[in-house]
C-alpha cells in the first residue's frame, strides 16, 4: 500500500472543445518526495492539476490519487488533498487569521482557534496575524495560502505555480517550508517556471503542448536530453557577433547568452565542436566544455515540441 504512488495517471486526456489540451499523459507521483511539474504556458499543468484534484473531469485515460479512483471518487480526494491555485484566492480585506479562520471553517476544524494558531505559528505568521492579506508582499501571501491548504492535514499538496513574481529571498523560504513538509511525510506535486525550483525537487516531469515530454531526476532528464554544451566567452560585441555567426550552422540547436558568456547546445557532439570552434577563432572568444543544464535541456525540448507540431 504504501509503496504505490500518491498519484498514477495513465493515459489522461483533456479537452476544451476540440483542442486537445493534455494528450495521454501518463504519469506518477511517488508519496514523500516533491515532484516538480515544468512546461511552457499554456502546455497544460493547472489543468492537469486540475483533473487530478478532482476539479475537472477527464476526457479519456484512468488514475488514482492517493489509492482512490479519479472520476468516482471525487469527493474523497478533494478531502484528502490540499490545492493551492495558480492565483491568489483569499480575501484581501480579511487578516491572515481571519482568512485562516474562514477555510478552517469551511472543513469543519475544530477548535477552530487552536487548529489557526497552530497552522500560524508552524508557518511562521503569528506575528503578521492580523495584517491585512491585501496590503502583505507576494511573499507572505503565497506563504498564508500556503497555510490555508495544509491546515486540514492533507497528505498529498498540488501547487500550482506557488512562487510566482515571488523574490528570491522568499522563494527560498517558500521552498524550505515545502521541503520541510515532504520531510514530514507529505507528498508535493509543485509546477514552476524557475529552473532553480526544478532543481529542487527530487523528480521533475515535463510537458509541452498537453504530451509528457521528460521525466526523471534532474541528472536523468538532462542526460536523456543528451545534449553537449559550450560556453564561449568574451567581450558583449565578441560574444553577439559569435551568437550571430552560430545561428544555423551544423550541430547548433540552441544558442543562449548568460552574462557575457553564450551557451551553445546540440545533439550532434562532433558537428556542434567544429561549428563552435570555427567561430571561437573568427570571432575571438574564448570555447570551453561545460555541463549541459537543465534549463538548456527544457528549451531543447521546447523547440523540438514546436517542430513536431509544424
Ligand atoms: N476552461 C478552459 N476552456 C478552454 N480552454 C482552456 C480552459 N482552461 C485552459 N484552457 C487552455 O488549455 C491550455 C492549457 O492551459 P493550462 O492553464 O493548463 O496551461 P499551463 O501549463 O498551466 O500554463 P501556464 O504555465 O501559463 O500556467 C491553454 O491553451 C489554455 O488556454
Ligand atoms: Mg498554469
């Protein structure tokens, strides 16, 4: 029992009239462990979430969350689990405590002031208790919504994109609480934009328009990416005329600047190597190897995604 996965979807279909907008999506999410959900906009991770909290109903394919069937059980999953939204869906004009009383309410907790205090004091906002949820930083909102779907003990937390246009110092933050959750026994499901939360979790899958394109560790999914990266480096005019030049040319799939230095990626190891050091001796920069990252092996993956639809 407690080796299955929190969540097992397989072949999962979703569609808005006829766009369909998550194409047989199989996947799992293994209890204990924080796995990150990664795509570009619009390539279906709130409405995956959504089906997989019971929110939508799927067009086609079969899953289990937490062991209950999707589609049947609905109502025990939306109990069972906790959902944070891509948006900000608290009151601005309440407090923190008083938007933590009022969801407190909803699930029927009781003592409702003890289950708010412990819920304020274990995510460190006792002491903005009483600040409006309105007037707080992106920071401390996400960190109080983040308290508001943990307060019924789920086991298992969807977060959708919890961090966004969040500073980094909170970012951080965030992710510790996160980390300090799974450490507790709680499963995490958390989409991202941020390569750095990425990197944080302990499984990423990722999807482009609705098809599961990569998933593994962050070491598996570059490696299955099987890219080679260079880095030339240089002054700005040097390091823009050698991006230029690479645009095209054999073996180069991607090219990225990063600072004054550019990344550039391709499949075909021999044919990028030429392709880099013919420029690095036109255009005066400096060539090394350097590890392929994950954010290079995401845009690989995005523009081969865009290829195959054209
Ligand atoms: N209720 C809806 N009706 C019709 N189309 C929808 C609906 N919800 C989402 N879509 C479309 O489905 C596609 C996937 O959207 P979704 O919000 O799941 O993507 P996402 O991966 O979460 O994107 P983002 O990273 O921007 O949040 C988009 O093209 C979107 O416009
Ligand atoms: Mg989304």
């Amino acid at each position: 029992m407690s080796t299955e996965p929190a969540i097992r979807v397989e072949g999962l279909v979703k569609r808005f009239g006829d766009r369909t907008v998550v194409d047989h999506v199989s996947m799992d999410v293994n209890r204990g462990q924080i796995t990150g959900f990664l795509g570009p906009n619009g390539s279906g991770k709130t409405t995956m979430i959504r089906v997989m909290c019971g929110l939508l109903t799927a067009d086609g394919g079969t899953g289990t969350v937490l062991g209950y069937q999707l589609g049947r059980d609905t109502r025990r999953i939306k109990s069972e689990i906790g959902y944070m939204t891509q948006r900000f869906s608290l009151y601005e004009d309440l407090t923190i405590r008083e938007n933590l009383a009022f969801v407190a309410g909803l699930y029927g907790l009781r003592p409702l002031r003890k289950v708010v205090d412990e819920v304020l004091e274990g995510l460190g906002l006792s002491s903005r208790q009483h600040q409006l949820a309105g007037a707080l930083s992106g920071g401390w909102k996400q960190r109080m919504a983040l308290a508001a779907c943990v307060m019924h003990k789920p086991r298992l937390l969807l977060l959708d994109e919890p961090t966004a246009g969040v500073d980094p110092k909170a970012r951080r933050d965030f992710w510790e609480e996160i980390h300090h959750l799974a450490a507790g026994g709680m499963t995490v499901l958390v989409s991202t934009h941020y390569m750095d939360e990425a990197e944080r979790c302990h499984f990423v899958n990722y999807i482009s328009y609705g098809k599961l394109v990569a998933s593994g560790t962050v070491e598996e999914v570059i490696a299955h990416a099987g890219l080679t990266t260079f880095l030339l480096e240089g002054e700005m005019e040097k390091v823009t005329a050698a991006e230029r030049m690479l645009r095209g040319m054999p073996g180069v799939a991607e090219t990225a600047p990063f600072g004054t230095s550019l990344h550039v990626v391709g499949r075909d190891a021999a044919a990028l190597k030429d392709s880099v050091q013919h420029v690095a001796a036109e255009t005066g920069t400096r060539m090394s190897a350097t590890e392929t990252s994950l954010e290079d092996a995401f845009i690989r993956f995005m523009s081969e995604a865009q290829d195959n639809m054209a």
